[in-house]
C-alpha cells in the first residue's frame, strides 16, 4: 500500500515536472532585437562610402527617406517625403516593423539628421540588426540646404544690364568728391601755412624793433661828455 502511494506521488511529481516545462517553452519568447553583426564588425562599416549617400544622388529615387532629428527640428524643415522617427524611437516595435516592412518591399532607408554623426550612430546599431538596406546622408540635413542654395543660385537668371551703371556712377562720383576735397585741404593748408610764416615773421620783426627801442637810450647816454666851464679871472684895476 505505501509503495502504491509512493508511486502515485512519484508520477504526480513527474507530471508537474513536465507540465512546468511545456509552460515554460510555451511561454519563451525570442528576443525582441537580435544582433546579427558585433560591435566590432559593424564598425568596421563605418567609413564605407558604398553605404553613403549624398544629396546629389536624391533625385534618383527608390529611397525611402528617415529623419531622426527630434519633432521639432523636423516641423522646422526637412527633405520632400521624409518620415520622422527620432533616433532614440528606431528601436521600439513599432519602429523595426516598419523597418522589416520597407526591407521586405526592398526599399533602400537613408537615415540623416543634422550632420553625418547624427544619422551614424543609429546606422551602425540598426546595421547590427540584419538592416542591409540601410544607407545614411553624409551631408545631412545643413548640407542639403546648402546643395539647394547654391542649385537655386546656378538657376538664378541674370538680369539685364541697365544702360547706365549706377554703381559705378556713384563710385566716380565719391571719388570725384573726395578728390575736391583734398586739394581744397591742401589749399587752405597751403594759405594757413604762409599766413603762419608771416605772422611769425611779423612777431619777430616787432621783437627786433623793441629790443633796438630798449638799447637806444643806453648809446645815446654813453656818447654824452660832461664839459666844464672855466670862469674867466677878473683883471685888477689900479696899481701896487
């Protein structure tokens, strides 16, 4: 009897046992992110100009464009047709399964953000995932707007050209003036130089004369000679 006890509490024990193993299978899931690439292989991608795209290439087509600039920076300005996903959202579900979807309908993603470095660091992470099919701007988003600034400045027409150049009507003109003016200065310094020569001359001629004026008396007193008179003797009348 005990042993048919010990028995059934053996096969009790024994089907749990499974029982917690079927769950536990059943309840496994795979990991929601699984890395195809190392760290060390995805970075020696990085440099690799056939994973680069630049903004001349653009108007090809067959790209699907990502922008991974936060919503705000994308409300600003962004290239036609681009969806915005910031960097730190690439990694939701959400995100790899629009990710797998646009692989499996073999669209090329191109990733950009501001520069090159923004859109490079997801790049190298997603790259890890198995995304073959992803490319990044090098210029990113600054240099894009320079490409089109100066494309809409090589389109630009030039007008014509009108029959007079008023520019270089003014620079004459400046010039002109400015030439007037010099040799109006160099006259009046010229005037204002002669006029200090002869007043100098003036002042020293005033101070010649007022010295000579100072030294007149002083001649005039040593020419001078006292003379003396001499009385006369009176003659004696009568004799003895």
């Amino acid at each position: 009897m005990k042993e048919l006890k010990r028995t059934q509490r053996l096969l009790i024990a024994g089907i749990v046992f499974f029982a917690l193993i079927v769950v536990g299978l059943l309840s496994f899931k795979k990991p929601f992110l699984e890395y195809k690439m190392n760290a060390k292989e995805a970075l020696s991608l990085v440099g690799n100009t056939e994973k680069m795209v630049s903004v001349k290439d653009l108007n090809i087509g067959g790209f699907q464009l990502i922008d991974v600039r936060n919503q705000f920076e994308y409300a600003k300005g962004h290239i036609d047709d681009a969806t915005n996903i910031y960097a730190p959202d690439l990694f939701k579900p959400f995100s790899i399964k629009y990710l797998k979807q646009l692989k499996k309908e073999g669209k090329k993603i191109v990733l950009y953000g501001k520069d090159i470095q923004e859109a490079s660091d997801p790049w190298i992470i997603l790259s890890q995932l198995d995304f073959n099919n992803l490319y990044y701007l090098k210029e990113g988003y600054d240099g894009y707007q320079l490409f089109q600034a100066n494309k809409s400045l090589a389109n630009w027409r030039q007008p014509e050209e009108p029959a007079l150049d008023f520019a270089k009507f003014f620079v004459d003109a400046q010039k002109a003036m400015e030439a007037s003016y010099a040799k109006a200065r160099a006259k009046r310094d010229k005037e204002l130089g002669i006029a200090r020569v002869k007043h100098a001359e003036a002042i020293q001629s005033a101070a010649q004369e007022n010295a000579a004026e100072r030294a007149a008396p002083a001649a005039v007193k040593a020419k001078v000679k006292v003379v003396k008179i001499r009385k006369k003797k009176k003659k004696r009348i009568g004799g003895c």
